[in-house]
C-alpha cells in the first residue's frame, strides 16, 4: 500500500470517528443513511431518504432522541434500542413537521413522553414501546399516529398513556397492548373509520391511583372494524372503574372477537363489549366478565340502541359481590330501542346477593329477541333466561333449560311473546300490563 492510499484510509478512519463521538450522518453504501444520535441533544432528520440506526442510544438529557422534520422518511432502527431518561419533555421519535414517516425495526424505552408520534400517512412496525409518557404526572400516549396510518406487529406494554392511539382512517393490526394506563387510558385508541384487527388488548388500566376505567380497544368515531381480536383482563380501578374488553360508539362492526375477565371495581361493571347503538355484532365470544363491587355488573354484551347482535356466545359473566344489594351477572343487555338479538347462546350467567342473573335482558322497547338459547342461569334473587322490563317488545322462538326462576320473566307492559320452548318447570311469568301471549309463528311450548 502506498503512502497516499494509507493516509486516504487514516483519514476516512478519522472521519467515521468524529461522527461517532459528536453524532452525525454516514453514508452507507447502499444510498442509506446511517445515523448516530448522541443522547445529549436531539438528532434531527431534516430531508427526505432513508435512515438506519447503527447503534443503541442511552439519552443523558430529556430531550428528544430523533426528530423527524421531512416528509417521505424511512427510519430503520435495525434493531436497536432508544432508552430515554424516565422523566422530562423527551420522546424517543418525534416528527414535528412532514408526514408519511416509516419508522420499524426497534425498541423504545422510559421516554418521558411519547415512544412514536408520528404525523399523517405514516407506518409503524415491528417495535415495542415500553414505560413511556410519565411525564411528572402528565400522561401520554406510547404511540401516537395521524390521520391515514398503519400501525403493524407492535407491542405497546407498561405505558402510562394509551399503548396505541391512532387519529382516524388508521390500521392497527397484529399488535399487543398489555399493562397500559394511568387515568381512564386504553390500550388500543382509534378514530372515526379505523380498523382494529387480530390484535391482543389485555391488563389494561391497571397504573391508577384514582377511580378510572380501564379499556381493551376504544373509539368514540363510527365507522369502525373491529375483528379477531382478544381483549383480556383490563380493569377499572378505585369505588367506580368500569372494565371494558371493547368500547364503542355509534356505527361500527364488531366481529370474531374474544373479550373474557375484564372487570370492573368497587360499584364498577365489568363489559366484554360495550356499544353505543347503530352497528352490527355477530360471533364475538365474551366470557367471564365481572362486576366485583356493591351494585355491579359483569355483562357479556351492552348494547344501546338500533344494532344487529347476532351469533354471539355470551358465558360465565358474573356478578361476584353477595353482601348489601348484591351485584348482577348477564349475557347480552340491551337498554335501548330498535334492536335484533338473534342466534346468540347465553349459559350459566349468573348474579349475587339482591340481584337477579339473565340470559339476555331487555329494558328498552321496541326490540325483536329470536331464536337464542338461553342457558342455566343462576343466583341472585331472581335467574331467568329472559328478563324484559321494557315495552313493545317480540319474544319470539328461543330456547331455554335450567334458568333457576323462570325462563321469561315479563315486568313491562305490551310485549309479545310466541313460539318460546321452555321446561314446564321452568315458566313464562307475565308480570306487566297489555302484554300477549301469542300463536304467531306458534304458541309457547312448555315441555316436560
């Protein structure tokens, strides 16, 4: 080797060196960018390409580790981890100006405030987030994505914030959002006609120090997917937090989904699924829902008003309180107006104390209830595998064995009822007023 070309190596040599030690940018040779954040003060990526971490980074100050201010930028974090400080005004990657980032490939830990917040358009995948947004009291989302992105094979774990928060016209799939919340926060978040699929949403809620909720999958938008998903455990914490596995608004489908030992505390309920109204829920599993307080609920599915609920196995949700006024256990709930409740099979909920259990109840009018098999129901004062207190209501061809009390149970006023097969046992009480006990599409049945 000449003397030229071992001074050209020395001096490449030093080059690479200086940008290790003060952070800077390396041009690899596949037209990729490699990047070396210090720690000290944010790293910046001011210009649209692709950009490849070659090393972890340990943050000595609270600030941002990389900040994104282009659009169309790729941020490959090759496998490395981003760990912040804990506290401060720091997240681990932040796009402040620009959309349409990808950022993949890496872990983000103990930023003060976001793991990812991303700007519209954007992807995120392949990363966990953990113990991020505890920013002295002020909680933010671990990832955080605008209108129009897609967030893929992420896990989102021990946050304060919500794991995944995404704006409207979003994918989230193939993701785990476990032991998140501090204050009424959710695993998973979505926007108005946004997609939530075959993720896992489990011990969500469970950070508080205050009564709060604690939700699995949540939006408060329509136009909502929600299917193949698996939301366990999460909890609301203190004398009134409610648990949900999903929580929505108007107007969604929720499908194929499984929601089980989600709870509620102190005089809290416990919902598999819970829905506003205006939407379509069909062979969605939720099992072992609880209400653990004075006056709770543990309910398979809640629905308001104007939905489709169909082919659902609502099982074992409970209302595990006995003492004062007891708590209530029930498969499906239905309080509004203009709903079908059809095909569903509801088994062995049960209730506690001076609470009734129910198959399916009903306390809004104008329904339609066919075709359910209704299944020993037990416990509380009253077990029946239909309760109706509501008004205008059809009861028509569902099936019942072993409700403790009754198999339809009737206190409102006006329903009608026909074509219900029932162990003699097992009666029809009609309690209310004007209400019909009818021959179309048959009479009611009672057999030995």
């Amino acid at each position: 080797m000449s003397y030229g070309q071992t001074r050209g190596h020395w001096a490449i040599a030093l080059v690479l060196a200086a940008v290790v030690l003060t952070g800077g940018t390396a041009w690899a040779v596949d037209g990729q960018i490699d990047i070396y954040p210090t720690g000290a003060t944010p790293y910046v990526i001011s210009s649209p390409g692709s950009y490849v971490l070659v090393t972890d980074v340990n943050m000595t100050a609270d600030v941002d580790c990389i900040q994104i201010a282009a659009s169309n930028v790729t941020l490959d974090l090759n496998g490395h981890t981003l760990t912040g400080t804990g506290t401060g005004n720091s997240s681990g990657v932040m796009q402040t100006t620009g959309v349409g980032a990808l950022v993949f490939n890496g872990s983000i830990y103990n930023f003060g405030r976001h793991g990812i917040f991303l700007n519209e358009r954007s992807q995120v995948s392949d990363l966990s987030v953990l113990n991020c947004g505890d920013d002295g009291g002020l909680y933010y989302h671990a990832i955080r994505v605008g209108e129009g992105s897609i967030i893929s094979r992420v896990t989102a774990a021990n946050n304060y914030g919500n794991g995944i928060d995404a704006a409207s016209n979003c994918l989230v799939e193939s993701c785990v959002a476990r032991n998140n919340g501090t204050v009424s926060h959710k695993g998973i978040a979505v926007g108005s006609g946004s997609t939530v699929k075959d993720c896992i949403a489990g011990n969500n809620g469970h950070r508080s120090s205050q009564d709060s909720s604690g939700t699995g999958i949540y939006s408060s938008g329509t136009g909502v997917t929600v299917t193949n998903n698996t939301c366990m455990g999460n909890s609301g914490y203190g004398a009134s937090g409610t648990g949900y596995g999903i929580n929505l608004g108007y107007g969604n489908l929720v499908m194929h989904n499984t929601c089980t030992n989600n709870s509620g505390t102190g005089n809290g309920s416990g919902y598999g699924i819970y829905v506003s109204g205006d939407s379509t829920l069909s062979f969605n599993t939720c099992t072992s829902n609880n209400g653990q307080g004075e006056n709770s609920s543990g309910i398979g599915i809640r629905v308001h008003e104007g939905s489709t609920i169909t082919n659902n196995t609502c099982t074992y949700n409970r209302g595990s309180y006995s003492s004062g006024s007891g708590s209530t256990g029930a498969g499906i709930v239905v309080t509004g107006a203009g709903n079908t409740i059809s095909h569903n099979n509801c088994d062995a909920n049960t209730g506690n104390g001076l609470q009734s259990s129910a198959g399916i109840r009903i306390t809004g009018n104008g329904n339609r209830i066919e075709n359910n098999s209704l299944t020993r129901h037990s416990g509380g004062i009253g077990s029946y595998g239909l309760s109706v207190s509501g008004t205008r209501n059809h009861l028509l061809s569902n099936t019942f064995q072993g409700n403790t009390t009754n198999s339809i149970y009737i206190s409102g006023s006006n329903n009608y009822y026909a074509a219900n097969i029932h162990p003699a046992a097992e009666s029809i009480s009609d309690g209310g007023t004007g209400n019909v006990n009818g021959t179309m599409p048959g009479s009611n049945v009672a057999v030995p």
